[in-house]
C-alpha cells in the first residue's frame, strides 16, 4: 500500500490513562470521523493470533493451524481484518460519517499483532504522556475498579510497588509505540499529552492533517457522549479540554522518584521531557524518624477530634 493509498481506519494508540481517551473525543466532534466508545476488537484479534512457541521454534496457535489446514497467513489475516474492519464501517456508515476511529486502551499491550494484521492500511495517532502522571492515574483507576486489567497485571506480577509496575509497563508499551512510529513513519503520528491539552487546537490540526482531514469549525470540540460504552469515565465528566492533571507525579515520595530515575531518564529524554533527580541519598534513620512522627501527627488529630 502506497502512502497515497486512501485509508478508511485510524487506531489511536497510548498506556492506559495518557490521553487516548480525550483524544477520541476530539476526533469523534469531527464531522467525518466516528468514534465509538472501547471495541476491544484489535486486541482481541491480537489474541486471536497469539501462539505458544515450541523449543523447535513452532508457533503453537491459529496460524500455524490453519496453515496446515492449507491457509497461509496471508489469507487468514486478511480474513481477520475483514471482521474487524467490517465492524467498525458499519459503525461509521450508521453515524453518518466517512472514516472510523478506534481507541481501546489495552491495545498498547499488543502493537506487533496489531500492525501484523493493519500494516499499513490504517493511519496511527499515538499519544505518550508522563510516565509517572500515567502511574498515579493507573493506580487510582485500578484502586477505583477493583481489579487489575491483564495488560497491567502481568507487571503487578512482577513489581511489588503499583507506581514501578506501572513506569515499567509505560516504559515497555512506549518503546512498542516509538518503534511503530519508526516502522510506519508515513502512517503514524505520536504527540505527547501535555502538549495537546495546552494547545489542542493546534496539535489536533498537525493530527488532523497527517490522516488527511481538514481542520474544520468543531476542531478543538469535545464528542464521544451520544454512544456511551466502555470508556475513562473522568473524560465525561468535562466538556473542555483542560491542563489540570499535568505534574502530579511530583507528589509522589522524593525517594520513590530517585529509584525510579536511572530507568525512566532515557526514555523520558528521548520523549522530550525533563530527566529525573536520581541522585536522592535515602536515610533510613531519618524515614523511620518521619514514619513516626506521621503517626504522632495523625494520633493527635484524632485525640482532637479533627
């Protein structure tokens, strides 16, 4: 497929609670875009593909099957694109507009099957926020649902702490998303969160124009409300664009950023952002003096009655 190619579908891509949500509500105002709430449609075609590997190297799953079924892959991927791409036209067509826009946020955990199916037919606009900001959302959604989605469990798994959990799961799904851009460079745009929300007009337009849409009068407007579905419930309870959730990451404890620092300072260099403090001296002597005097505070409020 050429890049002058017309492409009917957009995937919006990014970790969960980076923006993708206020994103699809911005392209969904467009009047040639309809996008609906979470399909779960691409990551469940992923898991449709996944396969076991045997010692031998023999990918144990539907492919390798039907394979020898006598279908190569290039005939049930093509099979599989179809459903999902028939899925998402029809929704199009049933509100009226030309192209479709599909935003599920777990599907930042299975990029390489995604772009195994689309290639090049789709166009991708990714959305990259601050790792710790996306940690300290990842945990509130998480404490508030109750459970911890597959994509993010598997590093719960792994990390004792939530906030590290989670900075290694942006950190992985990140590089997923910046190699996509590298493979696609004609197809994928990424921008980062904090620009958007401080200039939504003009990264939206930049957006915009790379998937061959004009601007247009409701650039900067808020849809996504008139098909209610899975979704960050946050992004519905504002009609505006607004900046309030930048930086609070730095609430987070000094000594928590300084462990984090030596992993994230890489990646959040090349993403444009300021690298960490990760020269922080822990004391244990004086953690222990604050832990104490925490609960002296807290044991004379409640004598108080405050």
């Amino acid at each position: 497929m050429t890049a002058e190619t017309p492409r009917k579908g957009v995937i919006v891509l990014g970790h969960p609670r980076s923006g993708t949500t206020l994103l699809r509500r911005l392209l969904d105002a467009h009047p040639a875009l309809a996008a609906p709430p979470e399909t779960h449609l691409f990551s469940a075609a992923a898991r449709f593909i996944k396969a076991d590997m045997t010692a031998h190297g023999v990918d144990m799953g539907v492919l390798a099957g039907l394979e020898f079924a006598g279908f190569s892959d290039e005939i049930v991927l093509d099979r599989l694109r179809s459903l999902v791409f028939s899925f998402l036209d029809d929704y199009a067509r049933a509100q009226g507009k030309q192209r479709w826009v599909e935003k599920t946020a777990f599907d930042i955990h299975h990029v390489d099957a995604i772009q195994r199916i689309c290639g090049e037919r789709v166009h991708y606009l990714g959305v990259i926020r601050h790792p710790l900001d996306v940690a300290v959302s990842c945990k509130d959604f998480c404490d508030a649902a109750g459970t911890y989605p597959e994509g993010l469990y598997q590093y719960i798994q792994k990390y004792p702490q939530p906030i590290e959990a989670f900075v290694n799961s942006w950190i992985d799904t990140t590089r997923s998303l910046m190699q996509l851009g590298e493979k696609f460079p004609e197809t994928c745009m990424i921008c980062r969160y904090e620009d958007l929300v401080v200039d939504v007009e003009g990264v939206l337009g930049e957006l915009l124009s790379f998937i061959g849409e004009e601007p247009g009068p409701t650039l900067g407007q808020l849809g996504g409300t008139d098909v209610l579905g899975f979704s960050d419930h946050r992004a519905y309870e504002t009609d505006q664009v607004v900046d309030d959730r930048v930086s609070k990451w730095q609430g987070l404890p000094g000594a928590q950023i300084a462990r984090l620092a030596p992993q994230l300072n890489p990646l959040l260099e090349a993403c444009g952002y300021e690298q960490l403090d990760g020269d922080m001296q822990v004391d244990a002597s004086a953690a222990r003096r604050s832990y104490v005097l925490g609960q002296a505070a807290g044991l004379s409020r409640g004598r108080n009655g405050v």
